[in-house]
C-alpha cells in the first residue's frame, strides 16, 4: 500500500488560466462589472432563464434571495435533514426558523409527501436540495405547493448540468443558487449564482446581495455621471467580483464535456459497488445525474473504520453529511433527541464519499477500487 495518494479532489485550474484574471486588470472595475454581465447572460442562456446574478457564495446569495424573499423572524422555511449545513444555516441567519423533514432513504431527496408534513401557516419557503447532482422533482413540488403562498429555493450547489425530464433548475422554482466553492464542478474558488425567471424578484435581489443599495458600482458610475443611489430594503454583501468572475466562461462552455468523463468514472464505481455489501443512491427515471459526489453507504459501526483504512491508503475522502440536526448547535437549540429523522440518520452516519473528479486517472481509480477489494470489504464481511 501507498503506492499512490489518490485526493478526494483535484481541480482542473491551470496557471495559464491566470490570463483570464490578469485581464480584468486592464479595466477599472475590479469588483462586479462587465465580467459578471457576462457570465450573467450565458449563465441565463445556459439555464433558458431571464436572470441571472453572480454571488460570492451559494451561502451570501441564499441569505440574499431570503431577504428578497422578505424572509425573516416569525417565519418558517422547510430544509431537508441530509444536506450541508448552509441549507438550514443561511435561515437561521435571517432569523427564521429552519423546519427539518426527512428524505427519501434510497435517493436522499425531498419528496411532495416529506414537505407537507412540514407545513404550517408559517411556512414562506421550502429549500429542496439537489443531493449529489440527482435533482429533486421541482415540478412535484410546485404543483404540490399550489394555493399556497410557499417559495421554492432550488440548492443547486451539487449541480449545474443536471436535468429531470429534459429540464434544468430554475423553470418550477422561484430561485435557484449555485455554488462556485472550490470543488465544485464549477469553481472560482469562492462564487455561486441565482437564477430566476421571476422579474419582481430579481428587481430586489439585485438590491438584497449588494447592502440594499438601488444601484451597483459599475451602475454608479455609467457615462462618467454619478448617480445618487438609494435603500430600500435591507440587503448583505453577496456581489462576486470580476476577478474570480473571469475564470468562470471556459468552465462553463465546457461543462459537458467534464459530466462525460465523471459518468464514465461513476459507471466503474457502480459495477464495482453493485456487487458489494456496500450501498450507492438510487437513480430515478428521467435524470441527468451531475455526477459531483460519489457518496457511499457502510453499516455505521465500520464507517470510521473504513474512513481510517482510506486515510491509511491515501486516499481522500470525506463524509458528505451527518444528519444536520445532529449536530450540537441544532440538537440544543431545537432539543432534537436522535431518531426524528431516521433516513437522514441512517445515511448520515453510515456514509462517506470516494474521490470523484475530471482530471481522475484510471489508475488512480483503480488504486481506489482494489484497496477496497483488498482492504476494505474484508472488514465489511461479518454482515
Ligand atoms: C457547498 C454547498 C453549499 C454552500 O456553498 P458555498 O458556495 O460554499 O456557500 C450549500 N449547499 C450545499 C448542498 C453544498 O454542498
């Protein structure tokens, strides 16, 4: 063993990508200028959508799109117990309160049927979360929400090249934000986007991301005349700067080509896994898979073990989630006692992620693939 250090991820940025930044540097407007207005209408083209606006983060933006939202204290908006933290997070942070429900056990999805468990006359949002890639069924839950005055915020941090039925995030919902962190499959080390179709929300987005000011920098100063600027609403800082915008369009315009070799690689894991005591996600009908995790299920009581053995091996990976209301901050705070979300529990403490991305090597796959062979399925064999 450690004939090889496999990470969990490896980006595919290039130093001769430093050209991209090294332009914005000619123009005067470091922070969100022409480059974001770019990246803005080909993002928008992408998704068939009639907005769309570069954020720093999924996480500022979602604060962003909650406040446009009108979302704050007294209210309540239902998150999926298995996801990252940000999802519930970021409604804490405007002071609402994050209703977890349960996933789906075998796809790890909101469903229509967990979110109106949830629902109360307090409800102003509910955020399904596109876990892994697979998207959840917006279009369910849309019609689910009829009659009801609930908004729907698609957590598109795991995907941009997802479809369910041949349509992209962004057409059933009123937002959707994306995620540019560093190992996403799009990055530009920190960023995101929201898209939306809905032209009064975005008329306060644009205000909400950039401290509730009724125009940007670049605006200010169009035709060298100032303009006096106004607030409205209250708004935080989301705004994404050129700098890191810049690097975004060659991604993006290539995006399909990446899914393609990620498919190939997640084929191989599958064929592997299939025939293992281990478990993978389902797949539903009708999916474009974004293949950004690869995530898998052990019986707990050998999940460290199996995280330790990996570490041993060097090989990278990592556990893409714990249940968020097991976690300190949540049990204490709303009293959780383990058990109210079984499928989200059982998932989360039984899974961990294998490294999954482009520039992923067959041999490096097959490194990760024998050392479970030969490592890992014989701890795995008692049961
Ligand atoms: C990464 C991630 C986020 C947060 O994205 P940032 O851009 O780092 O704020 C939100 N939701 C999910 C599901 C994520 O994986």
């Amino acid at each position: 063993m450690g004939e090889m250090d496999v990470p969990f991820y490896r980006h595919s940025l290039k130093s001769s990508d430093a050209d991209l930044v090294a332009n914005v540097f000619a123009s005067p407007i470091l922070t969100s200028g022409a480059q974001c207005k770019a990246v803005e209408a080909q993002i928008s083209e992408y998704f068939s959508v009639s907005h769309a606006k570069m954020v720093n983060s999924w996480t500022n933006g979602a604060v962003a799109a909650l406040l446009a939202l009108d979302i704050g204290p007294g209210d309540e908006v239902i998150v999926p117990a298995q996801t990252f933290i940000a999802t519930s997070n970021v409604v804490e942070l405007v002071g609402a309160k994050p209703v977890f429900v349960d996933v789906d056990p075998e796809t790890l999805l909101l469903t229509p049927e967990y979110i109106s468990s949830a629902i109360t006359d307090k409800t102003k949002a509910v955020i399904p979360v596109h876990m892994y890639g697979q998207m959840c069924d917006i279009k369910s839950i849309r019609e689910s929400l009829k009659g009801k005055n609930i908004a729907i915020i698609e957590d598109c941090a795991h995907t941009f090249e997802a479809k369910i039925n041949n349509e992209r995030p962004g057409k059933h919902s009123d937002f959707a934000i994306f995620s540019f962190y560093a190992t996403k499959n799009v990055t530009c080390g920190e960023g995101g986007a929201i898209i939306t179709n809905d032209e009064n929300l975005y008329q306060k987005l644009i205000q909400t991301v950039l401290h509730g000011m009724s125009a940007g920098a670049a605006d200010r100063f169009e035709k060298g005349q100032y303009r006096h600027w106004g607030m409205d609403r209250l708004g935080t800082k989301a705004n994404l700067p050129d700098i890191l915008a810049a690097l975004l369009p060659p991604q993006i315009s290539t995006i399909d080509a990446r899914l393609k070799i990620r498919e190939d690689l997640a084929k191989n894991y599958d064929q592997f896994f299939e025939d293992s005591p281990i478990k993978i996600t389902k797949i539903n009908q009708g999916i474009v898979h974004s293949r950004h995790l690869y995530p898998i299920w052990v019986n707990p009581k050998h999940r460290d073990q199996v995280l330790f053995k990996l570490g041993e091996a060097q090989i990278g990976s990592t556990v893409n989630y714990r249940a968020v209301p097991t976690l300190n901050f949540y049990k204490s705070n709303y009293g959780f006692k383990g058990g109210e979300f079984a499928n989200s529990e059982n998932w989360g403490d039984g899974t961990l992620s294998v490294p999954l991305f482009p520039g992923m090597s067959e041999l490096e796959q097959n490194y990760v693939i024998e050392t479970f062979e030969k490592t890992i399925l014989p701890i795995l064999g008692s049961d």
